[in-house]
C-alpha cells in the first residue's frame, strides 16, 4: 500500500481518493476510519444542535424508543435508531445488551457477576451493565479480535 500527499493551492476542498483493484476489508475499514474525521452525528440539548465525533462519544443508550449519546460531561439526544448507529460504526462501538453501544477505548475497569454479566465503569464515572450474550464479543475485541 502507497500513501500520497500532493499540496495543490488551488483545491479547495481537501479531498481522500482509494484507488484499489478491489474493494477488500481493508479498503473497507480505511474508508469507514477516513468518513469518521470529517463525519459527525448531531446531537440535540437544549433545543440546540451540535455535531458530535464518535471519538467524543462515551456510549449510545435507547430509553423509551429515544437514542442518547452520552460524552464525557454531556447528554445529546440523536435522531437515529441505535440498529443504524451501530451499522454506522460498527468499528468504534459495541453492543453490550439490547439497549446499548459503548465505545471499549473509555472503559476504566471490569466487574463480574455471578449470573455472568459484567459491570464496566467508563472514564466519566459512569457504569454499564454488559449482557452475558455480549461478554465475549467485548473481550475479544479488546484483545484486539474481529468476531
């Protein structure tokens, strides 16, 4: 794989070509990394709209047919179903039971149950209940696994 850079004064837009003989996973995951630095997700607080990053996002939580995004200090509420969120960015997030999508580079610390879920607590303090259905998926791809 090449990398080229090429400063051209007069473009005005920064623009990101692949050129590939075909469209592998890694092509694939290239172009879905890219799409998150100029990608944002709004978010709703105070009847005010703000672009969110997905690296800002602790976790996405579904309560009552609503999607939150949840940062470090913040709420946003956001305007898609947490099915599209996790297709969007199935790379930086996952599913840890049926109403959540956390991003695993804010996980503090572990703690098991004896019904085999686990509790995380994120960086922001905040705890995480993760399904037994979705322990192992967690543990493998923080040991850096594609499951």
């Amino acid at each position: 794989m090449k990398v080229f850079v090429s400063i051209d004064k007069s473009v005005e837009e920064t623009t990101i070509e692949i050129k590939c003989n075909e469209l592998s996973e890694e092509v694939k995951d290239m172009e879905r990394m890219i799409s998150l630095h100029v990608f944002a997700i709004s978010g709703k607080k105070d009847q005010r709209i703000y672009p969110l990053h997905p690296r800002q996002i602790y976790y996405f939580d579904a309560i009552d047919h609503k999607v939150f995004a949840y940062t470090k200090e913040d709420v946003f509420e956001v305007s898609y179903k947490l099915y599209q969120i996790e297709e969007m960015f199935s790379q930086f997030f996952l599913r840890v039971n049926k109403n959540t999508l956390v991003n695993p580079r804010v996980i503090k610390s572990f703690q098991s149950s004896i019904n085999g879920t686990m509790e995380a607590e994120l960086l922001n303090k905040d705890k995480i209940v993760i399904s037994r259905l979705y322990v192992a998926k967690l543990k493998a791809m923080l040991k850096g696994d594609k499951r």
